[in-house]
C-alpha cells in the first residue's frame, strides 16, 4: 500500500502520472533487457512513471530527489545521460 500511497503523492505534486511499468510476472520481467532478476516488480513493490515532469532529464531528477523523501522509500533511478536507454522518460521507484 506504501507504493500507491507514494504514487498519489507524485500525482499531487506532479500531475496526471502513467505508470509505464507495474507488478510483472517472472517470465516477462526476465523478457525484459537489462531487468534485474530480482526486480522489485515481481513484488508489487515498483513502479516506473511517466508525467509532464519526466520530459527533461532535468525533470526526471527533480522527481527521483522527491520520491526519495517519501516514506517507505528504498531506490529510484532513470535514464540520465543515456544510462539507461530502455527507460525512455520514465522514473523507476520502489519501496522496502
């Protein structure tokens, strides 16, 4: 429940946010090119988001620096500086 209550709260601040990325099953999250095995994912404990704010990379690290004071919060990232290609715009963020 912490995931979603932390999801609203990025909807609040941010805006209409579509999750491009939620719980995955173990086949398509091994499917997936550069997923970790142990994807929070595959625990309900992830999502990866997309909103007007995630356009720029400058944006993307405005929301990673605001997810990671929201309660629960255990890791974020995104694609800055081409890093992580597959990531497109979307922000990946997880809770314990």
């Amino acid at each position: 429940s912490q995931l979603l209550k932390n999801l609203q709260k990025v909807r609040v601040k941010y805006g209409a946010t579509t999750i491009t990325s939620g719980l995955r099953c173990k086949g398509y999250n091994n499917s997936l090119v550069g997923s970790s095995p142990t994807s929070r994912h595959m625990d309900g404990k992830a999502l990866d988001i997309y909103n007007q704010k995630t356009r720029t990379e400058s944006g993307r690290k405005d929301v990673m620096k605001y997810v990671k004071k929201l309660p629960g919060h255990n890791y974020t990232y995104c694609n800055i500086g081409g890093s992580v290609p597959n990531m497109g715009n979307a922000v990946h963020f997880d809770v314990k």
